[in-house]
C-alpha cells in the first residue's frame, strides 16, 4: 500500500510538471529586462539635471563634541535655499549663463560689420533687455527714458513696456522733455556740434571729416541712430548704439541716451519715424 501511494504520488507530480510546461510553451510571453534604471548614471541624467555642489567639508576641528544620546545631523549636500534657486551658479558667485541672454547679445553680423559679443555677465541685469509690467498714462508706442534709473521703456498694449538699460548724459549736459523721432539711421556718420568740441578739443578730427566720422564699430554712434526732433527741429540729441558697453547704465556722456549696439538694433526694427519719445 504505501509504494502504491508513493507511485501516485510521483505519477501525480510529473503529470502536473507536464501540464504546465505544455501550457507555458502554448504562450509566447517574451521577457524583457530594463537595464536603463539599473544604471545610476542613466537613471540621473534621465529625471533631472546634474548640479555640481561644493564638496562637503567636515566641520571645524574646534566644534565640542556631541552630547551623548544627541541624534547625528545628516550631511547637507545642498544648500539650505537649494530647491528655491536651483540656481548654484549664483549662490556661489559664479558666472551665470543664460541661453535668452546670449541670444540677445551674441556676435550679431550686421550689414558690413560684425559686432561683438556683450559680456552680459558682468553687466548689472537691471540693465538687460527684458519685458516688464509698466503703467503709465503714455500711448503704446511711445519712448519714456526714466534718467534717474538709467532706463528707457518703449510701451506696449496690456501695461506692458519693453525696457532697455541706457547710459546718459553728465550733470549739466542732460536734455528732458518731449520730443519726436523724426529720422532714423543705421550706421550713422556723426560730426561733432562745435560747442561739444570746444570741450573736447580731441573731437575736432571728427569735424573736420567730410561728413563726420565714418559708420564702423569705433563710430560713437553705434550701429543705429534715433535721432530727436522738437518742434520740427533738431535737438541735437540721440538715442544711440555705442562702442563702450559699460557705459550703459553710467552718466558719461554730452546727454545723448546710449544703448548696447544690440539693443538699439532691436529697438530700431520697433519704432517708425515719428515716434514720440518723452525724456525725465
């Protein structure tokens, strides 16, 4: 009796073994391993961006010792504002690069001439052009230079302006009020007015040129020129491109409002001949 049971038993078994092999060769059910997450390297460069953080430093060799039973504090890798910043560029005072940034100021070819890049790092960025909220009683369209910021704003509909960093003219030699953009130029020649030259005696070479200094990347007036009209006549004031990008946001100049030579590009495509423009 029990060498019968045990035969069942195992005759039981392998028909079992055999069913489910059948039944398992019946199904092709192909198995796939993802090696991708197993990798830590592929997995990192797959759910977020690498940040490179300072090494971490153990802590003074003078700090006391801790209190028996204290709970150790766990390593900081980041630092504490790390997921408000997600910027360790700036927190540790480095030099920050920005893709919209170096579109705007990079090696631009224009026309003849190939103007270089503005090294928009070491520019104030209240100073780069950029869109902002702006109320003001002015038409869209319309210039406003706010001299006390060293900003100029070209208003747009929905209380937006676009605003440009500027540099402007030194105490004394300052124009406000409202005037015109009567005439617009790229690659302007500039002569000197007489009085600017009896200032400066160095200009006199430039108005003694026959039609002023000749358009190029050394031309004061930059790659374009607005040029500012009151009551149908010159006021001898522009809004400009220059050479020196850090005079932007300065006050050096004989009260002409000075721009990067990319921005006044830019700002030279927006505006048509007669745009009002209102100096403060």
């Amino acid at each position: 009796m029990p060498n019968t049971f045990s035969s069942f038993r195992r005759a039981t078994g392998l028909a079992a073994a055999l069913i489910a092999t059948t039944a398992l060769a019946g199904c092709q059910v192909p198995f796939v391993t993802d090696t991708s997450r197993v990798n830590p390297n592929v997995f990192v460069q797959e759910t977020a961006p690498v940040f490179h953080v300072p090494p971490y430093q153990d802590p003074p060799s003078n700090q006391p010792p801790p209190m028996p039973g204290a709970i150790p504090q766990k390593r900081q890798l980041y630092p504490s504002d790390f997921h408000q910043k997600y910027d360790l560029g700036a927190t540790y005072g480095l030099p920050v690069s920005n893709p919209v940034y170096r579109t705007m100021y990079d090696v631009t070819r224009d026309a003849d001439h190939t103007l270089p890049a503005i090294p928009y790092s070491r520019v104030d960025q209240r100073f780069l052009r950029s869109q902002v909220d702006y109320r003001t009683n002015e038409a869209p369209g319309t210039i406003i230079v706010d001299t006390r910021a060293h900003y100029l704003y070209l208003v747009q509909p929905g209380g937006k302006a676009m605003r440009y960093g500027v540099g402007l003219g030194k105490a004394g030699f300052a124009w406000s009020g409202r005037g015109v953009i009567q005439r617009k130029a790229k690659w302007p020649r500039w002569t000197p007015p007489d009085e600017m030259v009896s200032r400066d005696p160095g200009l006199r070479q430039f108005a003694a040129a026959e039609g002023g200094a000749t358009p190029g990347l050394n031309n004061p007036l930059g790659a374009r020129a607005l040029y500012i009209f009151k009551d149908g006549k010159d006021t001898l004031y522009r809004v400009h491109g220059t050479p020196d990008w850090q005079s932007v946001g300065k006050a050096t100049s004989s009260g002409c409002v000075r721009m990067f030579n990319q921005d006044v590009i830019d700002l030279f495509d927006r505006v048509p001949n007669g745009t009002p423009i209102v100096v403060t």
